[in-house]
C-alpha cells in the first residue's frame, strides 16, 4: 500500500458570520481558528473578552478546499516518460515504413490523451498515464481522514463522496472510481457547529453541564470546546488530523489485536510470555502474513500469524515499579512476493487491570499490574490547547514528563475532551503512566436514535482499535459522571433516554470492547460502583468523585472523614501565577471580581469562593501577586490534605487522581500546571505528597477542634500522628523524627523512632500529645530518614495560618551554579523561589524552613532575577 498525504496548504472561504467573504491559506492539519489568527484576521481569543468576537465566527461555515495530481506515481511516470523520449527518439532515425500507423509508448499523459487516447497526424504516439493502469487493473484509491471537526459534506471532482458527524472517528472513501490522475479538486465544507446545536437544542432540549452552550451533546464533538468550568465557549472547526489517499493494490490490514499470556515456562528459564496475533483483512483480501517480534536488545521472533512465545521476557512496569522496555510487533502482508503493507507497533510485556476483591471495608478497586497492586497517584488530562494544532508531540513530552518528575505513575484522560493523538500513549508507554481511559461521554444526557448510535459504535471500535495495543493502557471508562447525575436525579431524562444510557455503557460499547480488546479492563462510568445506576459514589466500592471540599465548601479536614477505595476525582481551585495573567490582562484588569478575570474563571461564582476559603485560612493580602501565591498555597494544601490521608490508609484506598493536571487556556482553575507549562504551587506539592516513601502528619487542633476563634474559650485537643508509607516494592526503615519549635525555629522538644515499612504499604506510629504547647505559636517540624538522607519531611500548625505568630524570616535566595540557596532566620512556611521574569522549574518549590539554609536543584531554565517569599508575605 502507497500513501500519498494530503497535509500541507489548502485554502479557507468563510461563508455567513462576520467574516464571510474571507479567504486564506490554512495548513493542515489545521482549524478555522488557527489559519485566522497565522494570518493575523483575528485577536488572540485568550486575550481579555476576544472569545465572544472569536465564537461569533462560528455562525458561518467553512470549505477548505484543496488540488492534487496523483503524485505516488509520478516516479513511475517519471521513468517511463524517460524510456519513452529514448524510444522516440530512435524512431525517428529509422526508416518509416507506413507514415500513417502509430505507434504506442509508455509516456504519461495529461490532457486529452488521459484516457488512453492515441496522437495520430504525425504527433508523437502517447499512451496511458501510470495511474489509469494501476486502477483498471484492480488497484483501490481511499481517501483517509483521520479527524474532521465535524459536521462536513466531503468533495471529490464535483461528487459528493459523503457526510460526517463525528470528529471523533477516522471517516474513508472509496475514491477509485472519482480521482484522476491530475487536476483533481478535493473541497471539504464544513457547517456551522454552533447553528447546528442551537437547532437540534429547539427540537430536543437536553440535560447537560449548565457551563457549555445548550444542545452540544447533539454533536459528537468535543464537549468542551463549547465551554466547560475551566474552558472557553471556542467550538473550532476543520480538519484536525491526517488527512492521506492510501492506494491498496493487492491488499491492506485493517487492524491487528495482540494479546498476551503469561504463565511459567517449563524450562527453568524462568516466565515466558506468548503473544497472540488476530489480522483482520478486508473481505476477499488474501496474503501471506509474516509476524516479526523485536525485543529491546534485539532479539527476534517470527511467525506466520501463528502465536509467538517469548522466552525471558522484560516486563513493563508503570513509573517507580520497574523499567519500561518495549517489543516492537511488525506485521507484513504479502502477495506475489511483493510486501503490499506493514502494521509496526510498540507494546510492553505485561498483565494489566483493575482488581476487584470483597474485603472487611466493602469492595477493593485497584490498578493491578504483573499481579501487584499499587496505589493510582496522578491527575486528571484535560485538551491542552482549545485550538488542537497547537497540540504537538514536544508539547505533551514535557507535560508528561513534568508528571513523573512529580512521581505520577497514573494518568486519566477525561471523558469531555478528546482521544489524544497516538504520540500522548506512545510518551505514557515510555514513561510508564498507566492510563485511564474515557471514552469520549461527560456530563450530559443523549438523545437515543438509528444514526446517533451507528456514529457511536464507530467511534467505539475505531479508537479501541487505535489504543488497545499500548503497554500503559489500563482500563476503559464509558463516561464521565453520567450515571451519578442518572441516579441523583440532577440530569432530568425521559425513560427512552435513561434505557439508551444502560444500552451504550452497560451494553453496545463494553461489548465492543470484550469483542476487540478482550483483555483490558471495562468500567461503565467514572463514578461507579460497577452500573446500575448502584450509588455511583458509594464510599465502600468503586470509584469516587468527592467535592464537598470546594462545591461543597467544606474545610481541607472534611477529606479525613471518608475513606474511598479510589478518589478519581476531587480538586481545588486557585489563580495562575502573574505573568500568566499577564498574558491575557491590561494593568486595570488585575483584580479578580473584573469583568476579564471573570471571563477567565468559568466556574460561576468561584473568584468569591477563592475568597471565602482564602479568610479561613490566610490573611487579607494587599498585593495582587501575593494574592495570586495565597490562593496556590490553599490549592496544594487542600489537595495534601486529601492525597496523605488517603495514602495512609492504603489499601483501603488504592488512588488519588486529583482534578485536574492541565489546562485548556490560561485561567483560573484546578490545574496543577497552567497553560503555558508554569508549575503551580501544587505540582510541587504534588511531587512530595506522590514520593514513593512519604511521611505525613495527622495533626489535631484549631482548624479541626475550634475552626472559628469567636467560639467560647476552652481547653482543645492538640495532637499529632504520624504515618510513614511506602509505595515500592522493597521495604524500607528508617527514622521518624519530630521537634516541636517555636515561632523562630528553636526546638522545645523533641523525638524519633525507627519505622520498619513493608513494602506496598502504610504505617502508623503513634499519637503524640501536644496539649500544653501554644497553639499560636507552636509548630512540628517532621522527617523521614534513611541510610542518612532524608527522604520526606514537612511541618504543621495547629492553628490556621493567619493566626500563627510568625516573624519575619528575612529571606535571601541567591544561585552557586545549577543550585539555589534560600536562607531563612526564622520559621518560613511556604517557600517560593520566584521570578518576575522567567521561567524555571526547581527540584523543590512552596517548601518549609525550619531557620537555616536549603538547597535546591535548577532542573529547568537559567535565572537570573530570583526572589523568595513565604506566608510570612501574606498581609
């Protein structure tokens, strides 16, 4: 099989909306949005309110529109034109016997003599073009595209080869019978996503998440580009994958599913692993099938289709479990000895799954790979750019490797966006992040019809057979909160639509993904307890989404009071930094309850919200930045709060995956990492609270006995205990050391112990009294030391921080090579090192200082402007 790419520039007309009338190059693949604004015909739509002129645009349709010749045979002409001018040439010196004949050559031709036409009145003989003897000898010509967004009429030579709805699918023709071999006109006309909403929504209102544009889910579209709680309403259009004419001569692969089974081998060898091959060919198609397995030394394997057993095998394992080696499958169909084409993919050697096992605390759910248990640390992923071109392979590396510096073994890819390009799983499988999988359902109620469920199943089966093969794939998940609003009664439904809603995630898609990826593992909601509308958030069983914390406006210690199997979501919302609000803001726009910073905060009410949290915790700042850090300091603890108490209670819980890693645009909201790449404070935080060996503290005192200082004097209970986990596969010991200091870092008092921590587990160590200390101006200071380094340390109040007495640490920061040194004089609660003007990532960031001088790594960009604060600076 040939393929000939149809990438490169096209041209855009815009027809109806503002722009009608317009014309430009867009380079594909590309967008509506991203050929304006490279031609400078739009503002930046992240800038201050440029969205709503930026979504008025989508009122028009688009036609993208496009020629080509059939360049895959141009060598072939090439040649031939060559032997024919030799011909020719030799012709003509030779005696003519008959000037009236003719004769036929191999030169390859346009125009009039295309079709096979024959020059006669003394031209030159001509012959067919390459092509037309390729197509009439059998040979197929399919246009592929890989992704339209969405509704599009697709165009060949003036016919129409048909219509599509769904971006989520890969859509192809048949072509052979339209295409020429020069001179063809390809135009792609896509309507007006927002017109089309607004149509189906008078037809059929449907329930759905109340921050996106009424009627999305009528379009199988991504759900957030029509906004979402953190998303801007900038539901783009266009071609936004590859888009190639493949030519299928004698044969293609359709798919190919490999699955595994490993048992013990029955040599002394050790494991062995046999891979299973299913080929799917298209009906009549007939070959040879050649299967080539590659070890990572390069040991090889072959076969005929046939299973292959690997001895030895090097198994995958996610991040902090083991190395990540991978065996590249090549599968090769032939027929009359030529190879006609070639499906090469990478895989780990590993069994992967969730366990599910009835135990004293209900029902067990836990990621389960190679037969271990590990507890789920990560976050939720989101689109990391509303304008997908913009999604590059360099982009979403650093991103995910920013993810395992911050020690996520997990990451779940939510269902309201996209399924991300084939480079997302190819970095997870090389970093060794396990994926959870949604399919491509949130928040919303669907209307049941013959095509809306035709255009599912495709979708269905198109992108399981895309994924399935990745090592880091670790389960299916059939929506995003979908049965919890069913069964709570939130998504008003009629019976047909709650029936369509067990069809699809309790019927037609896991039976899909039984019949095509047999051994991953299917879960019908995210949250559930396994379907039937069965508490979906159920404590004892399941997953769980919790919001009491934010929605809720419950306290940070509120998470300690329920103990799920597995936190798939909960989260907490805070400002980007400055010079990210910079980006989007003029000087007059910075403060938070204007109209662009509330543009720029899609969840209603929410900047208030920041707020109310911000007086129970922190005092009123002053400054606008110092500001911007509070709310980052409230974010990565509230998240602290939940993610440590969970891990000390492993096994009964066995995940944290908070809300959410990324964000779409530069706003306010609950990402650990903002748009441009910028860590915030939780992503450092991320990355002590996720360390492989963790030492926390569950203190009691104000915020947890007496929250409001109002109440009646009395006595309160002031405690602290200890837990120390451990999340590899070796045990650990070490010492546990505690001080308790006053307000300038001094020791009052003091201990330790010597902790013995299985492996995969948690160990609690005793509870200590605090009662007479002050709980004004007390604090312990905590760590975990082993072999003579510390591995996990942190500090803790016993009031809120507003109320703490602290003195002025007097911070000085300066740089000795690829170290920068911070030195505090007195108690600094929050560390961060800062600057104006660049950007850098550090080995540790918003840390503790118990007085004295620590040293961190510059692990990322080279500054020169740096700066400290501390809550010190919260005034």
């Amino acid at each position: 099989m040939k393929i000939q790419s149809l990438g490169g520039t096209w041209k855009l007309d815009i027809t109806g909306g503002p722009l009608s009338g317009v014309s430009v190059p867009v380079q594909t693949p590309g967008s509506v949005y991203s050929a304006l604004l490279e031609q400078g015909r739009i503002a930046d739509p992240y800038y201050r309110t440029n969205e709503l002129d930026a979504l008025s645009i989508m009122s028009g349709s688009f036609t993208f529109s496009r020629s080509f010749d059939m360049e895959l045979f141009t060598a072939d002409a090439a040649a031939t034109a060559a032997a024919n001018a030799t011909a020719t040439a030799a012709a003509a010196a030779a005696p003519q016997e008959d000037a009236g004949e003719y004769t036929q050559s191999d030169h390859p031709l346009s125009g009039h003599a295309r079709n096979g036409e024959h020059a006669r009145n003394g031209e030159h003989p001509l012959s067919e073009h390459p092509f037309n003897e390729y197509v009439r000898n059998g040979g197929e010509v399919i246009l592929s595209c890989e992704g339209l967004d969405t509704l599009c009429d697709v165009h060949l030579n003036g016919q129409l080869l048909g219509r599509t709805d769904n971006m989520h699918r890969i859509w192809e023709f048949d072509v052979s019978g339209v295409v020429k071999p020069v001179g063809n006109e390809l135009k792609m006309l896509f309507s007006s996503p927002t017109e089309y909403i607004a149509e189906c929504d008078r037809k059929v209102r449907l329930t759905a998440s109340d921050d996106s544009m009424r009627g999305f889910p009528h379009l199988r579209k991504a759900h957030c580009m029509f906004g979402w709680d953190w998303g801007p309403r900038l539901p783009d259009a266009g071609i936004w994958r590859d888009i190639s004419l493949l030519c299928v001569d004698k044969g293609r692969i359709s798919s190919v599913c490999v699955t595994q089974e490993h048992r013990a081998a029955e040599s002394p060898g050790g494991a062995e692993v046999e891979l299973g091959f299913k080929i799917d060919l298209p009906e009549g198609c007939t070959g040879d099938i050649a299967v080539t397995v590659s070890s990572p030394g390069g040991k090889q394997y072959h076969s005929d289709g046939s299973p292959i057993v690997v001895d030895a095998p090097e198994l995958w394992w996610p991040n902090g479990f083991g190395g990540q080696p991978l065996y590249t499958v090549r599968v090769e169909l032939s027929a009359d000895g030529e190879i006609q084409d070639v499906w090469e993919r990478r895989i780990g050697l590993r069994t992967l799954t969730v366990s599910r096992e009835k135990d004293k605390w209900g029902e067990s759910f836990a990621l389960t790979v190679n037969g271990v248990q590990f507890f789920s640390m990560g976050a939720d992923y989101v689109p990391e750019d509303n304008i997908f071109s913009r999604i590059t392979p360099e982009r979403t590396r650093r991103l995910l490797e920013d993810c395992v510096t911050a020690n996520f073994n997990t990451i779940r890819v939510w269902g309201g966006g996209y399924y991300p390009d084939d480079f997302f799983y190819d970095i997870c499988d090389e970093l060794g992040l396990a994926v959870w999988q949604d399919f491509m359902f949130a928040c919303a109620v669907y209307e049941p019809s013959p095509g809306f469920e035709s255009t599912v199943r495709a979708e269905i089966a198109d992108n399981v057979k895309r994924i399935r093969h990745h090592a880091s794939l670790a389960l299916w998940c059939g929506n995003n909160e979908m049965e919890m609003f069913f069964a709570d009664g939130t998504y008003k439904h009629t019976p047909a639509q709650r029936d369509f809603y067990t069809r699809m995630y309790e019927g037609f898609i896991p039976e899909i993904c039984a019949a095509l990826d047999p051994q991953t593992f299917y879960w019908p909601a995210s949250p559930s307890s396994g379907g039937g509308f069965d508490e979906p958030n159920d404590e004892t069983r399941g997953d769980t989404h919790y919001w009491d914390v934010w929605h809720g406006n419950k306290p940070f210690s509120e998470y300690r009071k329920f103990h799920f199997r597995f936190a798939s979501e909960f989260g907490f919302q805070s400002f980007p930094g400055l010079k990210t609000i910079e980006s989007f803001t003029l000087p007059e726009d910075r403060n938070i309850f204007s109209r662009v910073m509330e543009m720029h905060q899609r969840n209603p009410g929410a900047n208030g919200k920041i707020m109310t949290y911000l007086s129970a915790v922190y005092l009123y700042p002053t400054d606008f930045d110092v500001l911007l850090y509070a709310t980052q300091l409230m974010q990565a603890d509230a998240m602290r709060y939940g993610v440590e108490h969970w891990r000390r209670n492993r096994g009964r819980c066995m995940g944290a995956i908070y809300w959410q890693l990324n964000d779409i645009w530069p706003v306010a909201s609950w990402a650990s990492i903002d748009y441009f790449g910028r860590w915030k404070a939780l992503h450092y935080y991320a990355k002590r609270f996720f360390a492989p060996v963790m030492i926390s503290c569950e203190e009691t005192g104000e915020m947890t006995e007496r929250p409001f200082c109002v109440s009646q004097p009395e006595a309160i209970r002031k405690a602290a205990r200890l837990s120390v986990a451990n999340e590899t596969t070796r045990p650990v010991s070490g010492t546990a050391s505690w001080a308790l200091r006053d307000p300038a870092g001094a020791v009052l008092a003091s201990g330790s112990v010597h902790v013995d921590v299985p492996a995969l587990s948690s160990v609690w160590l005793d509870e200590m009294d605090f009662s007479g200390c002050d709980e004004l101006s007390n604090y312990i200071s905590y760590e975990f030391e082993t072999g003579g380094k510390v591995l996990s340390s942190g500090t803790a109040l016993f009031c809120a921080p507003k109320h703490f007495a602290f003195r002025d640490p007097c911070l000085t920061v300066s740089r000795e090579g690829d170290e920068l040194l911070v030195t505090a004089a007195a108690y600094a609660k929050s560390v961060e090192i800062y600057s104006d003007d660049e950007d850098f990532v550090l080995s540790d960031n918003f840390f503790d200082v118990n007085a004295g001088t620590v040293r961190v790594e510059l692990i990322r960009g080279d500054p020169k402007h740096i700066k400290a604060r501390s809550v010190w600076d919260i005034r």
